[in-house]
C-alpha cells in the first residue's frame, strides 16, 4: 500500500495548492482541511477539485450486512 502523503504547491503566481495523495473517499477531505483553511485565511474561500480517489472507498470504510 502506498504512503499517504499531503503535498502543498506553491505557485510562482502565489497561488497554492493542496494535494492528498493515496486517501481514499472523503478522508482526502478530513487529513487536508485544517491546511487549506490555513491558507485560505480569515475570511478566505477553499476551491476542491476531488481526484479520482474521492470516489472510492476502503474495504474497512464499508458494512457488510448478514
């Protein structure tokens, strides 16, 4: 299994982006959202463009009903 990872770009323009690497489903979403709130700062907006990982899920995250 891969390491997962948070990767902050900063642009030459002063733009940054945050990139989650290796989570699956919403948990990208709960490990970087304290980091782009941070960024953002007081009062600043947060743009999200889900990878293609935000829509899958981890055997653990599922029930299985009997």
């Amino acid at each position: 299994m891969s390491q997962k990872n948070i990767e902050i770009i900063v642009n030459l323009d002063g733009t940054t982006v945050v990139e989650a690497n290796n989570f699956k489903g919403v948990g990208c979403k709960d490990a970087s959202k304290q980091i782009e709130l941070a960024l953002a700062g007081p009062g600043g907006s947060v743009s999200t463009k889900p990878k293609d990982d935000f829509y899958q899920t981890n055997a653990t995250d599922q029930f299985q009903c009997r």
